[in-house]
C-alpha cells in the first residue's frame, strides 16, 4: 500500500487513483537557460523512482514533465549571448537529455515546451478576467487578483496577510495588491512575442504549468 504526504490535509493519506490503475503525474522541469545542476538531478532521478515504481505494480503511467521555454531568464541569457532565444534553448535541452540519460533517467512520455501552449495561456487567461479573478492592468500586463479567490494561501498554510510582499518581486506599482502576480506580460523591446487580446506580450511563468498540466 502506497501512502502520499497530502500538503493540502498535512498528512499522509492511502494513494487511490482517479481511475483504476492509472497514474498521470505532471512534474515541474528546467527553465533551460543553463547546464543543470544537481537540484535538477534529484528531481529528474526522485520522479523515475516514483514512475518505475508504479509502473512494476502494474500500473499505467503517462509521465509529464514540462519545458520552461520563455522566460526573465532564458531572454536575459539569450541577449547577453547575442543569439536567439530557440538556439540557446535548444542547446540547453540537448545538454539536458545528455545529462539524463547518462543518469539512467526514464524520458517522460510527455515532454510538453510552454511556447507550444501560447494560445492556450491565453484562453486560460481570457477566463479568469471574464470570472474576476485577473484583470488587465493600465502598464498592459494582466495580474492575477489574489483577493479574489477566498481560499488562496490554504495549500501552504499561510493566510495573505501572513505573507510578505516583495520578498522574491519587486512591488509593481499597477499592481491593485501588493501580492498580485502577473500572467502576461506587454511586450518590451528584443523580446519575443505573441497577439493577445490585451496587445502583443508573453506569459508570465505562473500561468504556464497550469495549461500544460
């Protein structure tokens, strides 16, 4: 019997699949702007275990593991480089696939890159703003509205106000809440974009697992 720690619950609870016998597992991977390092190891080797070992008790495992292809830091890189951002990342993805499989590493099944999932950002997005929970600020980023779900906080436990703002971000001042947090980005000069009903921009990192998942 397989017991899972449940962030949510603060427990550890008996793993009981959505559908018999079936696993899909998402996986969070690399933001490829740079060689892997040995935090990138453990989570490529601690979710092999996890998928062979499900796969030996005869269950059917789809395995997804995404690629942060658009970012601060990829562009940041990529610049710095005087190359473009598909060369670099791709150099990193194939440095990736050579460390992993020197590692023994099972690849995913899935392996789904956030540009390949653009439109669907945007449609993610569209929904929120229409169910008030993001809004199109005047800098023409669109911000997520934490205050507008009740329940934000609940899986790490800690109540907005018991969170502080700027720690990791700069405070932006268009944001309605400090803690607010951008899901798309207007575009700025040399760096790629896409159409958006709120003008040409890029995702910003939170919305990207949430469609690829």
């Amino acid at each position: 019997m397989l017991k899972i720690y449940n962030t949510l619950s603060r427990e550890k609870q008996t793993f009981i699949p959505i559908e018999p016998n079936k696993v899909r597992m998402y996986v969070c991977g690399m933001t490829v702007y740079d060689f892997c390092h040995l935090g990138h190891a453990r989570v490529m080797v601690v979710f092999d275990m996890v998928t062979r070992w499900f796969r030996a008790s005869d269950y059917e495992v789809t395995y997804v593991r995404n690629i942060t292809d658009i970012d601060d830091k990829i562009i940041k890189r990529a610049n710095e480089n005087n190359e473009t951002i598909d060369v670099l990342t791709q150099r990193f993805i194939d440095a990736m696939d050579a460390d992993s499989a020197k590692l023994g590493i099972i690849r995913p099944d899935i392996e789904p890159r956030a540009t390949q999932y653009i439109d669907g950002m945007i449609n993610m997005i569209s929904a929120l703003i229409e169910k008030g929970h993001a809004y199109h600020a005047a800098n023409g980023d669109v911000f997520y509205s934490v205050r507008s779900f009740a329940d934000y906080g609940k899986l790490s436990g800690k109540s907005l106000d018991d969170l502080r703002a700027g720690e990791r971000v700069e405070v932006d001042s268009f944001k309605k809440d400090a803690m607010d947090f951008v899901l798309w980005k207007s575009v700025k000069p040399n760096e790629p974009n896409w159409d958006s009903p709120w003008g040409k921009g890029r995702p910003g990192w939170h919305i990207e697992c949430s469609v690829m998942s």
